[in-house]
C-alpha cells in the first residue's frame, strides 16, 4: 500500500502569511497527487489534481507542486476562508490520503 | 448540477451489517462510466477511501476493508450502495460517496462529493 505522510500536522499562521504543506509518498506515484479543503462539517473540496492543476473555481493563490515522491501545497497570501484542513491524496494505485494539516489563526 | 445524497440508518449495532445508499441526480450514471466512490471519515480523524465501483460493476476495494465491504451499483435507479458487515465502534464515521473528476480510469481524484452521513456503532 502507498502511505501519504503530511507535515506539519497543524499549522499557525495569519491573514496574509505564506503557508506551506508538505506530503510524502512511500513510492513514487509520478503526478498522480490531489490537495482538498475541508471545514467542519463539509465535504472535501478538491483544489488540485495531478500535482499542480488547479480545480475549475479554486482561487489562484493556492498552487501544488512536486512529482515522485514529494509534493507541496502553497497558499500564497492565506486569506480569512482558507483556515481549514488539508489533506493530500494519491491515486496512482487505489486512493490513499494524508492524515491531514489544519492550518489554525495564531 | 451533479449531486450525491448519502441515506441509511445512522445507527447499526455491533457485529450487524451497515448499509449505505448514494442518490445520484443532475445526471445519468451511465451516460459515461465513472469509478463511483465511498469514502469515510471517522469523528476527528481523517479520510480513508472504502471501495470504488464503475457503472458496469467493476470494483476496487480498500485491502484493509475488502473481507467485509461489497459495493454495488444500479444505474437505472442512479444509486450506488455500501454494505459493511460485521461492524464494531471503529466504523463508527461519517461515510461519504463521491465522483472522480475523470471517466474510463482510477488514476482521478475525487470531484463531486456528497454531504456526508454520520453512522454511529453502538449498542
């Protein structure tokens, strides 16, 4: 089985910082990597697909990058809707997550 | 506008079966062939992908779940259904169904997402 490992597992930051999340995958899964938003409550929202498209709707400053093994999601400028928890996704065999990122207010 | 609606008892005993139905409208599940999914969330934790079904009944299964999970799929009524067996206080979540964003494959995420269904195991 391919695990997903996120870091950090919480996060503390302001309007306006730039956040950074991190996820590793136990093999190389190429590009196949989703980033989702999701707030209490709520369904998962996919923000980007295949490591760094992003999602029909979703704001520009959020952007995914990396391929392999590593993989990042950049939130340029976090703004007041962003706080939530993020959860990465392989689907280069079956689908697996990452135990998630809760990007908090300091 | 595709939507999911999860509906099925919010309670199950121990050791009994949990069984899960997902409404699909604002279009026909068999207008292409998606791999339609389940995926849980326990309370506070995170999510975990159960089983996948296209609409000509092929599935994937979760090799952790797979001894005690059957998908099933029925196009002319848009559903898709879950069957847990043998449930213990760890299946205890809030179970979604989902659609990927890409037909004909499983290399996709997960698009369109249903509101989620709370299931709670307990006696």
């Amino acid at each position: 089985d391919i695990q997903m490992t996120q870091s950090p597992s919480t996060l503390s930051a302001s309007v306006g910082d730039r956040v950074t999340i991190t996820c590793r995958a136990s093999y190389s899964i190429g590009s196949w990597l989703a980033w989702y938003q999701q707030k209490p409550g709520k369904a998962p929202k996919l923000l980007i697909y295949k490591a760094s498209n992003i999602q029909s709707g979703v704001p520009s400053r959020f952007r995914g990058s990396g391929s392999g093994t590593q993989f990042t999601l950049t939130i340029s400028s976090l703004q007041p809707d962003d706080f939530a928890t993020y959860y990465c996704q392989q689907y280069n065999g079956y689908w697996t997550f990452g135990q998630g990122t809760k990007v908090e207010f300091k | 506008q595709l939507q999911l609606q999860e509906s099925g008892p919010g309670l199950v005993k121990p050791s009994e079966t949990l069984s899960l139905t997902c409404t699909v409208s604002g279009g026909s599940m068999s207008s292409s062939s998606y791999y339609w999914g389940w995926i849980r969330q326990p309370p506070g934790k995170g999510l975990e992908w159960i089983a996948s079904i296209s609409d000509s009944g092929s599935t994937y299964y979760n090799p952790s779940l797979k001894s005690r999970v059957t998908i099933s799929i029925d196009t002319s009524k848009n559903q898709f259904s879950l069957k847990v067996t043998s449930v213990t206080a760890a299946d205890t979540a809030v179970y979604y169904c989902a659609r990927p964003a890409d037909p004909n494959t499983v290399t996709t995420a997960f698009d369109y997402w249903g509101q989620g269904t709370l299931v709670t195991v307990s006696s």
